[in-house]
C-alpha cells in the first residue's frame, strides 16, 4: 500500500505578551497547491485530529488567487467555543511529494495563523493515518 510520511516540528508556545513558554512537537505534512498547471512551493500543514474540516488562513488563499470572501460563509467553532468566520472553497489541488494528489474543501479565515488539517477532507482521503509520535512521524495510507 502507498504511505505518505508526515514529521513533527517544533512549534513554539508562547503567552498572551508573545514570550515563549516552550517548544512542542507537532505532526505535519509537506504539500504544494497544484493552481492549473503550475505548482507552489512546499508548505508545512498541521495534520489536527482534532480540526474537523481543513482550515486555512485566508492569505493563503489570496496569494492562490483565490477570492476568498467569494467562499460560502460559515461560522466555525474551536477550542473554548470560540468562534471565527469561515468561507468554504471547493476544488482545491494538493499535491504530495510522492505525486498523490486529491481535491478538497478548503475553509478559509481571516482569524487564524496556522494551516490545519482536518477529518473532512484531508483524513477522509486516506486508507488508513498511523501517528507514532515517539519516532515523530506519521504515516498516511493511500
């Protein structure tokens, strides 16, 4: 069976006035945009178990073209029932080193940094996602 293979980098924690408290180590996955015939350069996604659907931040999207208030509008709720507005972009082409490709949905936000991605579309789209966090990789089944 094909595998993907996902790392941990560090991440850094910091309080609310930006000091950094520490470092963890998180599980992501490198990919590029595949934008009609052209490619991105390799980006970093969170792989969040946690994060029900893909969510990006929105200047991603722009810097893909994408107008992203185009999107259809969603309010998102996360951790501690905060709630961000969202705009939900079909048809977006990832690719993977190894040459695995899918097209997904995407929710975009202007109140987020950190690229995630989530059950609905992004692990519904493998066999099978193993974490072995202490040999800090994960491995995604095709």
């Amino acid at each position: 069976m094909p595998v993907l293979k996902g790392e941990y980098l560090p991440f850094p924690v910091t309080d609310k006035d930006g000091r950094l408290l520490e470092m963890v180590y998180r599980p992501h996955i490198w990919f590029m945009f595949k934008i009609g015939h052209r490619l991105t350069k390799p980006i970093a996604g969170l792989i969040d178990s946690g994060a029900d659907r893909n969510l990006f931040p929105a200047q991603i999207g722009e810097q893909l073209g994408i107008n992203v208030k185009r999107g259809r509008p969603h309010i998102t709720t996360g951790i501690g029932n905060h709630q961000i507005t969202t705009f939900r972009h079909s048809g977006i082409d990832l690719l993977f080193d190894s040459g695995h490709h899918f097209q997904t949905e995407v929710d975009f936000s202007y109140e987020i940094e950190t690229l995630l991605l989530g059950g609905i579309g992004f692990f519904d789209k493998f066999k099978k996602v193993t974490f072995q966090k202490k040999a800090e990789i994960v491995e995604l089944e095709y």
